[in-house]
C-alpha cells in the first residue's frame, strides 16, 4: 500500500512544498508557545500550581 501512495504523491507537481509548510506550521507554533512560557507571569502561575491544593474552593456542580 506505501508504493500505491508514494507512487501517486511523486506525479504531483510541487508536492515537495508540504513538508516544508508543515515544518513551517509547527516551529511557529512551537515557538509561540515558548515565547508564552516565558513571558507568563511568575503570580499567575504559581496561582495556578496551587490550585490542586487549595482547601477553600468549592467543588465544581453539575448543572445537567
């Protein structure tokens, strides 16, 4: 089956290009969520680690 589709990608032109593009999507994506990371509040985030832990709040309710 792997021949059946390399065969039918190699006849089209340009195809070459989609790897590049993909590459191109991810690293910016990637990137992106660095730059995030990095420029998230030190607060924020330690708020956020302590969650799990924090007795005071409330469970959450269904409201089905």
């Amino acid at each position: 089956m792997l021949k059946f589709i390399k065969h039918n990608m190699e006849t089209i032109d340009g195809v070459s290009i989609y790897p590049i593009i993909s590459f191109l999507i991810f690293f910016t994506i990637f990137m992106l969520a660095i730059v995030y990371v990095i420029r998230k509040d030190r607060k924020s985030v330690e708020e956020i680690s302590l969650l799990p832990l924090n007795d005071n709040a409330k469970p959450h309710e269904k409201t089905e």
